[in-house]
C-alpha cells in the first residue's frame, strides 16, 4: 500500500489546475482589499489624519501591490500552463510498476475489445427511443402469424377431409 500511495505522474496535471485554481481565488480575494486600502488612502489624504496612520496604509498599499504582481505573474504562467495540460502526453510513457504490468495488459486487452465493439454498441444504444415501436410492430406481427396458424390448420384440416372423400371414393 505505500509503494502505490505516492504521486504518479498522471496526476500532476490535476495538481497543477488546483494550484491555478488557488492563485485565482487569492486573486479574488485579495482585489477587494486592495480597492479597500485605495480607498482608504485617499479618504486620509482628503480628510488630514494623522501621518502615522498614513505611514501603516501606505505599507499595508505596498505589500498588497507586491502580492498583486506576484498573483499578476501567475496570471500571466496560466497561458502556458493551459497550453502544456491540452497538450497530448501520448507520445510519452507513463512508468508503471512491474507488479502492475499484468493488471495492464488485461486492460489493454479489455480496452480493445471495448473500442472493437464500440460502434455496435452505440448502435445499440441510438436503437432504444425506437423500442416502443418496434415492440408495437412485433405484438402485431405475431397476432397475424397466430391468424394465418390458425388458417393453415384449417385448411390442414380440410385437406385430410378432401383426402379421405377421394379414398373413399377411388375405393368405390
């Protein structure tokens, strides 16, 4: 169980889109406070308060801007990083374990199979709104074959009967 619990390649890209998905909430968060602080600022500039209370919002300013432009620069990677997940990775292997390697050809194996009947059972599966109808077309099918039964017994019957009269009737 610990030889399987480690972080296997196919699961980077995962990490990476939660890892942009991260930086973009931070960003959200972050642009509120920062049009807060803003704010903030200009209401002391225009109100005179006191130089001290300048001083920590213009730091608070400063350290909200350097983590704006570091969010910015992730930003800006997002292009990147979307372009290398849509990228195929076909063309690379993924290292599989020799314990597993069995595991993998039956799968392989059931995989092929899969896509060999693949279009029979997307047939099979456009196929079902048309049940209804066909069942109907069936049911009546099968009433006129049990009718025309009944007829051939019918003149099964009369048949035998017309054949015994000619007996009869040759013996006479």
């Amino acid at each position: 169980l610990d030889l399987t619990c480690r972080k296997t390649p196919c699961f980077v890209k995962f990490s990476e889109m939660e890892k942009m998905a991260n930086s973009q909430a931070e960003i959200n968060e972050v642009q509120p406070v920062l049009l807060s602080v803003h704010t903030q600022c200009f209401n002391t500039q225009s109100t005179g308060g006191s130089t001290l209370q300048f001083y920590f919002i213009g730091k608070k300013c400063e350290m909200l801007q350097d983590m704006n432009r570091h969010l910015e620069a992730v930003l800006k990677k997002k292009r990147a990083l979307r372009k290398r997940l849509v990228k195929p990775r076909c063309e690379e292997s993924l290292p599989i374990e020799a314990t597993f390697h069995k595991y993998v050809v039956e799968l392989l194996t059931e995989a092929a199979t899969f896509i060999e009947k693949l279009e029979s059972h997307l047939q099979a599966v456009r196929s079902i709104p048309e049940i209804p109808n066909t069942v109907k077309n069936m049911d009546a099918a099968l009433t006129k074959t049990e009718v025309l039964v009944m007829e051939v017994e019918e003149l099964a019957d009369q048949i035998l009967k017309w054949r015994e009269l000619q007996k009869e009737v040759y013996s006479n």
